[in-house]
C-alpha cells in the first residue's frame, strides 16, 4: 500500500501529539488536516464508544468566522433553514446550497452573537464560496478562518467526563446549545453535539497553545471512566444514519435528495442565495432520496467508491458507505436511491468489488 508523503500543507493539529501516543493507526485526509480514523480496530473503537468515553481530535472541523453588522444577513444566504428565530447560544444544523440548490456543505453554525458566528464546516473550500457571497453583495463583514480546533467528548460517559473539567453547570448545557466555560484562564465553547449517535460535547479550543493541556486534562479526569482516543466511527454513523458530505452526497444533490427537507424552510428563508431552485425541487419533489439499505451475506470490503444498486439489469442507485455492524449482524449501508425502489423492504441486488449481493432498501436506519 502506497503512504501519503507529509508536508506542511497536510496539517498536523493541536492535538496531534496526544493522537500520536494514543496509537493511531490510520487517517485520512480532512480539510487539508489529518483526521484519525482508527485506534485499535474499527470494531473494538465502536464497542467502546457504545459503552464508555472517547476524546476526539476533530479540529479538521474548521471554522468560518463571520463576523460584522451583515454577519447574519450573509449565513441566511448560505442556507435554507429559516435563522430568525435562532439566539446566541445555540447550534443550528444547516445545510449550505450553491444558486441551484446544490448541497455545499452541512455544517453546524454557531451564533456567538447577533453580529458574529462560526461555521464548523465539513470537509470542502466553502471558505472561498462565503467570501465569494460577501465579496459580490459588497456586505460589511469581516470572514476568516480564527484558531479554532474542537475537540469532541462522545460516549455514554461524555457528560460526567465534560462535567470532571468544567464542572457540574456544563450538564444544564441543552442538546445543540452551548455555554462558555473556563480552562486555564480562557473562556471556551462547549456545545451539547457531536458527529455520534451515542451522546457528548464538542468544546472549541480557542487557542492552538492550549490543546495538549486539555487534552492532558480530559484523560486524566476519565481514568476511572475508561476514558480512549477515538475518532468519528464508520459502523456506529451508518447505524445511525449521519451523512459525510463528499461521500454520500455532493453538490450534485439537494437538501431534499439527502433526507434534509426538515431543515428546510425554503418559503420563509427570505435571501437564500438557492432559494427559487429549492423552490422548484419542493413543489416537484425528489426523484432520487438517501435510504439506509441491508447488504446481505457475510461482512463486506470496504467501500472506497460508489457501489451500483441494480433491479434485474437496471441501475437504481448506488451505495456510498458500508460496514458490517456487530451490534445488528448483518452489513449496514446509505445509499441513494431511485424513488421506483426507494420504499421499504423493496429488494435490490448490489454490486461489490467481492460481487453481487442481495439487499434491501430499509425505510430508517438502525440506530
């Protein structure tokens, strides 16, 4: 197997020294920074995560600080969701669409004040889109990307570990919302969220100099927590149905295509730069939707490209994640699919780089 030559523009992070002696055994590539995947194995990573407590390098999860007196007026162009009723304080899902309607990014915005948010991006340049935006309406905002790396708690035991740092206020912290609490003379964010299904926090460091000091403090508080390194799981956000934008959609499909018409309002969402297009796709409705699909037989390879989902000698669809899931015993997947077999329980075949498989399309996911 070919290695990925190291150089500045691949970055380390804040927290890269305490992934490295936690025995990371794999990374991948996240906005231009190394994002760990695996620690001990993929399987044994999901059965602690599901029982016990993980810290989380994710400062690949960078910010887009708007900040200015159009900062709000420029993050409700980038998204469908309706902002008004949105107060400092709280996380909102959002997904970010181009002048078609296209999915640009789902992040998570943040409101720190009327004038001045942060947008925890998922793997894409939407800097360049946001400048692009503030730059042609000539809005009177200031945007850059601050020195803000998150760190994630997830697990079970998430909370008392959060709590053994920051004290017992952070467990009045509500899900998507989030306070400011002391580290070492500093004021930090720390939301109620994270890329699992199983529970925790993502807290803001503010600051590269202090990474490693809380990083340091976390593993310490959670000895007696079996507190681990871990890193977003492959097997437990299928389970649970969380999307990676660039793997299961791209700006080829909408927010409607990818099972996001909930975060939607695009006939309130006055200046959504997407709007009209969305619009369209609203009224019409998709013709092709994210569906959570059972691969059946014994484990599957790991899916590094598209997979063709096929009725008899047509293509349906594909699949775009996949793993064998302990917990259910069988193989779990997202795929996305052509509304002539997307109901539930419709059976399929797919195409494996191991051969065909049969399947089937499942309304929800399993966790």
């Amino acid at each position: 197997m070919a290695l990925i030559s190291l150089s500045r523009r691949l970055r380390r992070t804040p927290f890269s020294d305490g992934v490295e002696a936690a025995g990371v055994k794999g990374y991948t590539v996240y906005n231009r920074m190394l994002l760990p995947t695996v620690f001990r194995s993929i399987e044994e990573d999901y059965r602690h995560l599901k029982e016990a407590v993980q810290v989380w390098d994710v400062a690949c999860e960078r910010q887009i600080e708007i900040r200015g007196p159009d900062a709000t007026r420029l993050v409700q162009m980038l998204t469908p969701r309706d902002l008004r009723a949105m107060l400092p304080g709280q996380c909102y899902y959002v997904p970010i669409v181009d002048e078609t309607g296209g999915m640009l990014n789902d992040p998570v915005a943040v409101k720190l004040a009327e004038d001045r948010w942060w947008i925890s991006i998922a793997d894409s340049d939407l800097l360049f889109w946001v400048k692009g935006l503030a730059y042609g309406f000539r809005l009177d905002v200031l945007i850059q990307e601050p020195d803000v790396s998150p760190l994630a708690v997830q697990g079970p035991l998430a909370e008392d570990l959060v709590a053994a740092v920051f004290g017992d206020a952070v467990r009045n912290v509500r899900f998507f919302r989030f306070g400011l609490f002391a580290f070492r003379g500093r004021q930090l964010v720390v939301a109620r969220s994270g890329y699992s299904k199983q529970g925790g926090f993502e807290i803001y460091v503010e600051g590269s100099d202090i990474g490693m000091s809380l990083w340091h403090a976390l593993m310490e508080a959670g000895r007696s927590m079996d507190v681990y390194a871990g890193c977003p799981n492959l097997i437990e956000r299928i389970e649970g149905g969380l999307l990676s934008y660039g793997n299961d959609m791209t700006d080829e499909n909408t927010p409607h295509e990818c099972g996001l018409g909930r975060f939607c309002n695009t006939q309130t969402a006055i200046g959504c730069v997407g709007r009209d297009a969305l619009l369209r796709v609203a009224r019409e409705g998709p013709v092709r939707q994210i569906r959570a699909i059972e691969i059946y037989g014994d484990r599957v390879p790991g899916c590094d490209r598209l997979w063709p989902v096929m009725a008899g000698d047509t293509q349906v669809g594909h699949v775009s994640s996949a793993a064998w899931s302990p917990d259910f015993e069988t193989n779990v997947a997202i795929g996305m699919v052509r509304m002539t077999h997307w109901d539930e329980g419709t059976d399929v075949d797919v195409i494996t780089p191991d051969g065909v498989r049969a399947a089937c399309v499942r309304d929800m996911f399993w966790a």
